[in-house]
C-alpha cells in the first residue's frame, strides 16, 4: 500500500507519448501527475524494432522517488529519507554531479564516435551469428554513446537522421531475428490473437426493436475513453458531428439540432428529436435490358418478374428507357422506412472507424483510436441502440470521476443525459468548462488583487485535460520574483499548465492558477502544486545565475559547441555569415546609416543565447533570453529588441519585428539559413523537413509582405550564396527562389485571393513579394468589378495570334508601312501609353491605362487582316500586336485569368 489517499489528491492523466526512432519503437500513453507533480508514466507500445507488436505492450516506468517525496513531504529528490539517518541526497547526489559532468563537459567526443562504431560492428557480427539478444545489446550501447554525443553538442541535424537510420536498421534486424528465433522454438508460449468480441445477436436486436416509441426522441451517443489529448477532444467533436449528420442525411433519418461536447474522457453526439424511422422515399431502380425483361412476344419474362418482385411492385408498372444504347426496363419504387434504431445500429461503427486522429493506437483489436474506448453509451429515447465497436458493447450505462460514488450511473434516456452527468459532477460542454475556469479564476484572484494571464493556447489545453474544473490559488516565494518574467511564465504554463497573475501594473506577482480535477482537498493539493513550482524554479533559478555568472558576449564564442550542419559548420560560423551579410540586405532594403550600426552591432550577439543555460533548457526562450541578458549588460534598447526580433515570426501568425533592426535581422538570418541548406542538400520532401525549409521560407515571406519591404528576392538570394562556406550553384538559387515562390503563392491564396488571380500576378512579379502582394489585392479588387474583364479581353487577341508566329521579337514597327486608318491609330494609342506603362507601376494604373486600347484594338479586328500575304505588311502588322501583347510584363500574366 502507497498510503495515498485519492480523494484527496488531484490525480490526473496528462498526454506523454514516447518514441525511439533509434530503436524503431512508440507508443502511446501518459504522464501520471498528483498535485501538478509526474510520479509515473503509463504506455501503451506499438512498435518495437519497427515491427508491430500484437499483443500491445503496456509500460508503467519510473515514479517511486516522486511519490516518496509526496508521501514525505519534501520538495527535492535529495531530501528524501532512503533509510533511517540517510538520504538519498548523500547516497545518490555526487553520483549525479560526476556523470553529468562527465556527460555535459569531460566525455571524449573522439573516443566515443569509436566506441559507436565498435558497437555496431559487434551487433552486425552477432547478427551474422543468429544471436539476437546480445546483438540487441549492442544496439543499446550505440544508443548511449549516441545520446553522449549528443549532450556534447557534436550531433547536428543531417548527422542525427544519419545516426537514427543506423541504429534502427540494428534494431529491426535484431526484431526479425527474434521473430526467426521465436519460431525456429514453436512459439513456446503460445501465438497471440485477437480476441473475439461478442455482438449482439439478431434477436437481441429484435426484441429491442419492439421498445421503440412512436414519434422523435432525443438520441445520444456517448464514446467513453481513457484520456484524450487535449487538441484530439476538440478535433474529433468536430469529425463526429459531421459523421452523424452525413449518416442521418444519406438515411432519410429526420432530426433537428445535432450537438457535440467532449471532455478527456467521453466523446458526445447529442440529436434533437430524431424521428423514430426513415422517411419513405420513392426512387426511380434500373432492372434488366428490355430484351431480356420481355420475350419476342412482349411478354414479361422470368427476369423482369423476378426485378418487379424484388421492388414490391406490379409487372404493369414497368415502363422503358434508353440509356446510351441499351434501353433497360425501370420502375417506381418506395424504400423501405426502417427504424432509426436498426438503421443506426448498422451504420454507426463504420462512421465511428472514419474519425481520424494526429497519432493512434490499437488496444484488443485492429480499430485505431486516439486511446482505448472504455464503455459506449447510445440511447433513442430510453432504448438502448444495440452495436459493438472497438470489442465494446452499447449500452446505457456512463462513468463520472473515478474515486465517487458516480464512478458508474446508469442513464434512462438520452432526454436526461445532460442532468445525469451534471449530478455526476460531470462538465460535458467545453465552452461550459471554460467559462467556469475563467469566472472562478477571476473571483478567486480578488483576494490578492491579481489579474489571471490567460493565454488562449493554454486555456484551450487546461479545459480539455479536466471534466470538472476546479481552480486552485497557490503561492510561491517573492524571491524568484528576481528572475525574468518571461522565465517564470514560461516555466508555469508550459511545465505546469499553470496561470500567472499579474498586478493592475501589469507585474508578475507570486501566485499562480492551477486548475484540478474535481473534488479535492484543496490543502494538500495546494501545497502539493506549490512545492512542484518550487522545485521548477529553484532549477530555472540555477540556470540563470549560471548564465548571470559571465558576460552576455561570452555566449558568442560558445556558439562553436553547436553543430548547424556538417557541411556548413557550427552556429558560430552561421551567425559569422549572417554577420558579413545584414550590411548588403539592409542597403539592398534602404535602411539608414544611423540604423546599418545598430543592426553590425545586433548581429555581432544575435543567437547568443543559445548556448545559454537557460536556453538550453528552455528553448522556446530563444530571443527572449537575449533581450534580457543584453539590456542587463548595458546594450541599447535598440539592439537588445533586435536580438529578440531577430527569431520573429517563429511560428504561422507569430508577432512580426517591429524595428528595422530587427526586420533585416531576421530577414538576414533565414535568407543564410535557406541558401546554406539548399546549397547542402537539405530541401524537404513531402513527408520531411528536419531543418523546418517551410517554416523559415514562410517567416521570410511574412517578413517581407506584412513589413512592407519591397526586396528584390533572388538578388537577397544571391547575396546570401556569396558567404557560404560551400559552392552555390545558379540551380541551387532558381529552386530556392522557387521554393519561397510557393510559400507565396500559399500565403496569399491563404488570404482568400483566387489561385487565378494569385498565379498571373506571381508570374510577372515574384522577385518582388512585397510590390506581388499589393498587386495581388489589387488584382482581386478588379476581378470583380466590370473592367478587368474588357482589359483581359482587348489583350487576348494579340496576345493569341502571335503566339508561335514567325519571330517576330525583334521587329520594329515601321510607320511606313501602315495601310488603314485602324492601324495607324492603334499605333498612336500604343506610343502614347508605351511611356505611361512601367514594369513596376501598380496593377491598378496598368488597367485603367490600358482601357485607352479596348476601342482601338476592336476597330483594328474588325477592319485589319493580319495575316495578309505581303510579307512586309504582315509581319509589321505582327510586329505592332507584339509590341501590344507585351505591356503586361513585369506586371501580370493575363493569360493565366478566366477569360482570356
């Protein structure tokens, strides 16, 4: 016994998956936390040695010193009483110190690349042998030296994938040797199966059937599981919504209102009044051709009595059609009206077996789920709707929190559902949940005069990891008060699922939210959440006097520790490029010179932090850390802010740079990244992108487009080419300027501009995504008003004819030679627009000058004979249509638009 009392504690399944790409092994599972605290993880395998297991393996690791230090009352492992008089502190600790010195500082990079190919080398030969398990062994120690080698800092990106794919071809042969071994044996304990799982029987069914009321009842269906994912909650109420309804349309099944809710631990579809069974409809059914419904005589044959039969029709209703060549026989028939309780029955499991999960798993069966189902709950009225999935049976009975008398209630009808949960202590509607978050979050921090931080992302996960909210006001010490802000949120919200709270000043003050689950003894659970903040401050505390120990320009220098790629070198000689490189940008963009040294000066730190401690341990702090070590050291406002906004956007909708410092910068920074990689063969495929291409070219063109900064794209492109380290083909730059080209093209079809509109401007104007954006708004503007049209109309027609005509790119017009009236006053609107129309002038401006040559070029059409046999006439008449047909350039690509 762990003399725990559950009652007492918030105990709480929050989603942990564990993979090894090494070992080619995941699964699915959770962490277990008490009080905000980890004791123990729980998984679910799927894979080992990249072979499916069957049966799934379940893992429960670690978590007896966590729960020591519950049950004792300490807030460090090394305070925990081991034995009478002796800690685990003063038997363990020093341990700890040395194997992470050894580990972080002293291990022998050189020494421990050898004992890696040693290692596998030995595991190849054991193989070779037949011997699967030392061999296995082997795999493990190339695993450990790898994961030396990778606190040393020396495993960059490629050679990681290079190292994973290595150990995983061990591993999966160790796995197929084993299975060799295993059968080679007979399977001494036996070959696992899946189970069979019982259905309901057909006169289960049929006695169910004869309870169904007449007239629409409220019909729910309740999926009960382990606990969800939070985003998985959300995402398939959503896919079960659309499945029910689609199933109740494609069935004739009338209803009213279709609701979803969710919590972690149920998914729920609720229908107002669905009628009892399907509405009758008359349908048109195809039978046999008519020469083989009647005889030579007219007479109905077998097979058109048979089809008659079958539709529960007479043989007079028969009547003839052709369809293509065949003419077949048809009638009117009436569907069947099943009940909505059979009809459901049937058609329910494959719509549960379409919703989709991010990661799933399989538990007693071949289903995929997010989590194992636990129980189904499906009720019309107070009639159980009878089917299996996943090897569960319907039923009507439901599960409220474990640990309470509603462990299990039993509900009569899907009317009473809700209530019967609410008395459970069961919040099933998410928006419901929230709102009680927030309103009591907000009373209860009154008392101290705070204001809860509620960060959307964050409400959004806390409110699907509980299904009755119960927020909690806990404190910590002052002192820690003396890190930076950002830290101490950081550490709340991402480690903890915590809430900060600020004063009327904005200031962090030293409390914080936790939200628990249900009905608690809020003391314990207090001081249980309190003593896990403390214990993740008193690290964060340690990681910055680490850093604070030396100066923020130390950093730099330490930049070499961290491998970019092999072929280009370190962080150090990246941030060195980006260095020799914002100069060139920031000139290229126009910036003043005042604003050139602030951006030499940024740059001569940007990245720093990485190698910071705190950094390292919080990477999501990158930038920020900057800032901060930057002005704490005495650095400008100016360049500080650059070093943070030198990472910004880091993310699909991130706040954007807001100095031009910054805005080179970053611009600076993923231009180098982009080029650098492409130039070293790292372009993602479909399914890979280790070094995030999409995500840096897609930050490169917000940066561009939303700072309004007009930079010629392939020029920047080369510029960045000239600092690498390795050579740069022009292939290399085409297909990286092609690559941000897409991103483009992807973020304005994004911002609801038609692939048309988006592509004829992107053909003429991609070097320039700023000068292309505003076109493209521009463009879409004109797509629905009256004029474009005209303006795409007049340029099709020359644009068409001299379209694969003898050269005529070359050709000057010759006044001389012009014969009609049209011609020559087509030339002159021509000339005089020839001056008005400039490649980088706004589409806009384009179109309306061009409104001067619809008349014109009609007139022409309808009076001039291009082609004509004189061959100076002709080709002086092609030579004016191309002069025409070419205005657009540099500006749109009509002929990409409808209509042209």
């Amino acid at each position: 016994m762990l003399r725990i009392n559950v009652n007492d504690h918030d105990i709480r399944f929050v989603e942990d998956n564990w993979e090894s790409p090494v070992l080619g092994a995941w699964g699915l599972g959770w962490e277990i936390w008490m009080d905000g605290m980890e004791i123990t993880q729980f998984t679910y395998f799927q894979q080992a040695g990249s072979l499916q297991l069957m049966p799934v393996s379940v893992e429960i690791t670690y978590g007896l010193e966590r729960i020591l230090m519950l049950l004792q009352g300490v807030d460090h492992f090394k305070k925990i009483q081991y034995a009478d008089g002796i800690t685990y502190g003063e038997l363990f600790l020093e341990n700890e110190k040395e194997m992470s010195a050894y580990y972080l500082e002293h291990a022998s990079v050189d020494d421990i690349h050898n004992h890696f190919d040693l290692f596998e080398a030995e595991a190849r030969r054991l193989l070779d042998l037949g011997l699967a398990i030392p061999a296995y062994d082997q795999v493990l120690k190339t695993s450990h030296a790898f994961n030396i080698l990778d606190s040393r800092g020396f495993v960059g990106v490629t050679e990681r994938a290079r190292y994973f794919g290595r150990m995983r071809s061990l591993a999966r042969q160790c796995a197929q040797q084993w299975l060799k071994t295993r059968e080679s044996l007979g399977h001494p304990l036996g070959i696992a199966s899946n189970p069979d799982h019982l259905g309901f029987q057909k006169e289960e069914i049929e006695e169910v059937k004869k309870k169904v009321s007449v007239g629409p009842r409220a019909f729910v269906l309740e999926i009960g599981t382990e606990e969800l994912p939070p985003v998985d909650v959300v995402n398939s109420c959503n896919q079960l919504k659309d499945l029910v309804k689609q199933l109740l349309e494609k069935q004739r099944l009338s209803h009213e209102d279709v609701h979803t809710s969710g919590t972690p631990r149920r998914l729920v579809v609720h229908v107002d009044n669905l009628c009892e069974k399907q509405v009758a409809n008359q349908v048109e059914v195809r039978g046999p051709p008519a020469s083989k419904a009647f005889d030579q005589q007219g007479n109905p044959t077998k097979a058109a009595e048979g089809f008659c039969r079958r539709n529960g029709v007479p043989l007079s209703s028969l009547y003839r059609r052709v369809e293509g060549k065949t003419e077949y026989v048809y009638v009117q028939a009436m569907e069947p009206s099943r009940l909505a309780l059979e009809v459901l029955s049937e058609e329910l499991p494959a719509a549960l077996g379409k919703i989709s999960f991010p990661k799933s798993m399989r538990w007693n069966s071949e289903v995929l789920f997010s989590r194992p189902i636990r129980w189904i709950l499906a009720l019309h009225g107070d009639v159980v709707v009878p089917f299996t999935f996943a090897g569960v049976l319907s039923g009507d009975v439901s599960h409220g929190l474990r640990n309470t008398p509603s462990a299990t209630v039993k509900v009569m009808s899907a009317e009473s559902y809700t209530d019967v949960m609410q008395n459970a202590g069961i919040t099933i509607n998410i928006e419901q949940r929230k709102k009680i978050i927030l309103e009591n979050s907000t009373s209860i921090v009154k008392s101290i005069n705070g204001s809860v931080v509620m960060q959307s992302g964050l409400i959004d996960e806390v409110v699907n990891l509980v299904e009755a909210p119960h927020p909690v006001l806990g404190k910590f010490s002052e002192s820690f008060l003396q890190l930076p802000k950002d830290l101490l949120i950081m550490v709340m919200q991402k480690h903890q699922k915590y809430f900060a709270i600020t004063d009327p000043d904005g200031k962090l003050l030293p409390h914080f939210i936790a939200v628990a689950n249900g009905a608690i003894n809020e003391m314990v659970v207090r001081k249980g959440n309190e003593a896990v903040l403390r214990a993740r401050y008193e690290d964060a505390k340690f990681f910055y006097e680490l850093d604070t120990s030396k100066r923020f320009s130390e950093f730099r220098h330490q930049l070499k520790g961290i491998l970019f790629h092999e072929k280009l070198g370190t962080m150090l000689d990246k941030m060195n490029r980006v260095q020799s490189l914002v100069t060139d940008v920031g000139l290229l963009l126009g910036v003043a010179e005042d604003t050139l040294q602030v951006i030499q000066d940024a740059a001569s730190l940007a990245m720093s932090d990485l190698s910071s401690a705190v950094v390292m341990e919080f990477t999501s702090l990158s930038g920020v850390m900057a800032r901060h070590y930057a002005l704490r050291d005495g650095y400008s406002e100016q360049v500080s802010e650059a070093l943070f906004e030198i990472t910004l956007p880091r993310f699909s909708g991130d706040i954007l740079p807001k100095t031009v410092a910054g805005t080179v910068l970053s611009i600076a920074d993923r231009l180098e990244s982009l080029v650098g990689l492409f130039a070293a063969g790292c372009q993602p495929n479909s399914t890979n992108d280790p070094f995030g291409l999409r995500r840096i070219s897609y930050g490169l063109v917000q940066l561009l487009v939303e700072t309004n900064r007009n930079l010629e794209l392939r020029h920047a492109l080369e510029l960045a080419a000239a600092v690498q380290p390795i050579k740069v083909e022009m292939k290399t730059i085409d297909d990286a300027h092609q690559f941000v080209t897409r991103r483009l093209e992807q973020f304005l079809i994004d911002q609801d501009i038609s692939p048309e509109v988006v592509r004829s401007v992107l053909a003429e104007r991609a070097n320039l995504p700023g000068l292309a954006t505003k076109s493209a708004h521009k463009m879409k503007v004109l797509s629905e008003g009256e004029l474009l049209p005209k303006i795409i109309e007049a340029y099709s027609r020359p644009t068409r004819i001299v379209r694969g005509k003898e050269a005529t790119d070359d050709l000057e017009v010759d006044e001389t030679a012009f014969e009609t009236t049209e011609e020559r006053a087509l030339w002159s609107t021509y000339t005089s627009l020839r001056s008005k129309i400039q490649p980088e002038m706004e589409v806009d401006h384009f179109v309306e000058a061009s409104f001067q040559l619809v008349q014109p070029l009609e007139d022409f059409f309808n009076h001039v004979f291009v082609m004509v046999e004189d061959e100076r006439i002709r080709k002086n008449r092609l030579a004016l249509l191309r002069k025409i047909s070419d205005l657009p350039k540099g500006i749109v690509d009509l002929s990409i638009l409808p209509g042209f």
